[in-house]
C-alpha cells in the first residue's frame, strides 16, 4: 500500500494531463467529485497501463532519492567507514577502489558472496576490502565475531585475514570448541583469542560497528560501502567488476 497510493496519485496526472496547475479536488462539489473519481476509475480500468506506467516512475524517482540519501550517510560517516583502526584491511592496501562489506558468519548469502569477492580480490590486484563485523543473525553469529573481533585486537591482520577466510567456509555449528579448531588449523592461538572473546575492547568494536549501521540504515548482510554507494545484499562477480569499472571510469 505504501507504493500503490503514489504511485495511483502519479497515475491520477498520467491519467488527466489536461488539468490546470491549480485544480484542486477539495475545490470541488460531492458530486463534482464523485463524478472526477468516477471518470479516472474508468479511464485506469481501461487502460490499466498507465498505473503500471506510474509505478514505474515512482520506482525510478525513489532509486534516484535513495543513492542521493546512501551518498549523504556515507559522505557524513567517511572517517567511521573508511579510517577505523580496528577494522581489518585486506586485498591490496594501496588499492584505488574499496570494498567496505558489513558481514555476518552465519549469513548464508555472505558466504554465497564470499568466494566471489576473492576471485575479484585476486584477478584485479588493485582492490582494498575492510571488513565490519556485523552479528545479527542470532548467537552463534555473535559468538563467530567476537572470536574474529578477539583474533584482530590481539594477533592484527596477519591473525584476522586467514581466521577470516577460514570461518566463512567453515562447516557445522559455531562453537567455542569448532572456533579454536579452526584457529589452531592455521597455526594461531585459538586458546588466547577465545580468553580474548571477554575483552571490553571487543563490545566497543561491536558497538561501533552496529553504531555505523544503524547511521548508514544498514539492516541486513551483507552489505557493501563501494565508494559512494551502498550495495544492499548479495552481489554476483560481473556486477563487482561493473561497479569497479564504472567508479574507475568515473574517477577519470
């Protein structure tokens, strides 16, 4: 309904394009009006068209306004996104283009994404990825943060980067026990970063990260910071390389 009604009152124009600037219906008599809703009623019924005309207008007028309202957020939010200390950088840290990806472990499209990322990490070299941890799908997602928030306050980026690859294949539940497994697969303290979980320091990271969403009108991941643009959701790898592509030839 909250479509339909602008999108009727943009079909009311398409509908009667021969009304003066200063018509007003709340000028009319009952019956003048009743006989103007009756006239458009008959005039949508025969060419229904003209709605699904509207709709599609509304629909292009409420996409122009929401790129110009994600650039304000993201333009008023720039050192929160692009300069946290605390977030790990990975790709290539000099990269022209960055990728800022508001991320959940338990997210099933985050992990559809995730191999799709890497493959344009790899094949481009000129990208730089800042991951935000983002838990909002329940505990184990909580738990999963914590431990990768935990692996990045006490090892930096050489602990978080391939803690990070390792818990978005991972199979089976998340577990305290199936996390430092996986730590310790790759040769790191699992043991220390799970004592870590406890930190002050990893609610402040949390915090600020569901601070900055909640600013961005961020709900859902993953979600991705590409320059100017949010990117809500999960994104194949040839709409990755379009958005790169077309931020490159913009910058020209």
């Amino acid at each position: 309904m909250t479509r339909t009604l602008p999108a009727l009152a943009l079909a009311l124009g398409l509908a009667t394009p021969a009304l003066s600037a200063d018509f007003s219906i709340a000028d009319m008599s009952d019956t003048e009006a009743d006989a103007f809703g009756e006239a458009v009623r008959a005039y949508l019924l025969d060419n229904p068209g003209v709605i699904m005309e509207a709709v599609a207008v509304l629909e292009r007028r409420q996409a122009t306004e929401q790129v110009a309202n994600d650039a304000a957020l993201i333009a008023t939010n720039h050192t929160a996104i692009y300069d946290d200390p605390t977030s790990h950088i990975g790709g290539n840290p000099d990269g022209d283009i960055t990728f800022v990806e508001f991320v959940d472990y338990k997210c099933g499209y985050c992990r559809k994404a995730f191999p799709e990322l890497q493959s344009l990490l790899e094949a481009d070299g000129n990208i730089r990825i800042i991951y935000k941890e983002f838990p909002i799908l329940g505990e184990e997602s909580l738990l999963a943060s914590r431990f990768a928030v935990s692996a990045m306050l006490i090892g930096g980026d050489p602990a978080y980067g391939p803690l990070h690859d390792a818990m978005m294949t991972m199979r089976g539940n998340v577990t305290e026990e199936s996390l430092v497994a996986v730590a310790d697969g790759l040769g790191l303290d699992g043991a220390a970063f799970l004592a870590g979980i406890s930190d002050p320091q990893v609610d402040a990271v949390l915090g600020e990260n569901h601070a900055l969403a909640s600013r961005l009108q961020i709900t859902g991941t993953p979600t991705f910071v590409i320059g100017e643009q949010l990117v809500r959701g999960y994104v194949p790898l040839d709409a990755m390389t379009d958005v790169v592509a077309e931020l490159r030839q913009a910058a020209q």
